[in-house]
C-alpha cells in the first residue's frame, strides 16, 4: 500500500508500506515539499503518486527506509537525471542525500 506521508507515520502506515518488501519500503521524497510516498514495489510508482499530487519532477528522489537498522540508501533507477548532473542510480550530491535523509527520517523514524 502507497501512503502519502506529510508528517510523522503512524505504526500502522509503516506497517503497511512494508507489506510489499517486507524489510524494508521503497520511497520517492520529494525535497522541495518535504513530503514523501512509500510502499509500492517500485520506486516509481511511488513517485508517479506524488506527481499526482503536485510534487516536481525535478524535486522527487528515490530512497529506501530499512526501518530495523535504521538506514537509508540512495539508490533507484528514478535518480538517473543526466540533465540534473546525477548520472547514476545513487544520488551523487552529498548535500542532496543529506535533505533526503532528513525527511526520511523526519516521516518514518521510530
């Protein structure tokens, strides 16, 4: 289940955004709302979700939570955007990583 997370998530959304890869949820952040989708499969299903809900293009990143360690990684085939200098699937910019895991964990650390 995709859910649209604005603010902190609930057990119960974590819960069921980890029903599809059990371990851990694929996400698409993006940085310029501070919002992020989880849950789907891919990452860009969660990402279609949230051009849908206004979000840019540009602004939308993949990420993955693993909620048991705590983690977060930077890579999805949604990141290939030569035309925004990321020419491969892990976010380049260390400054860039920094605000995704910032909202990642803003929204879904325990």
């Amino acid at each position: 289940m995709i859910h649209v997370i604005w603010s902190k998530a609930t057990q119960q959304q974590i819960g069921e955004m980890l029903e599809s890869l059990q371990t851990y949820i694929k996400l698409a952040v993006d940085v310029h709302r501070r919002v992020l989708a989880g849950g789907a499969a891919l990452h860009a299903d969660c990402e279609e979700v949230l051009l849908e809900d206004g979000s840019e293009q540009q602004d939308v990143w993949g990420a993955d939570w693993f909620p048991e360690s705590r983690e977060v990684q930077f890579q999805s085939l949604i990141n290939i955007r030569p035309k925004q200098g990321n020419r491969s699937m892990l976010v380049a910019d260390p400054r860039l990583r920094e605000k995704i895991e910032a909202i990642v964990r803003e929204r879904l650390d325990m």
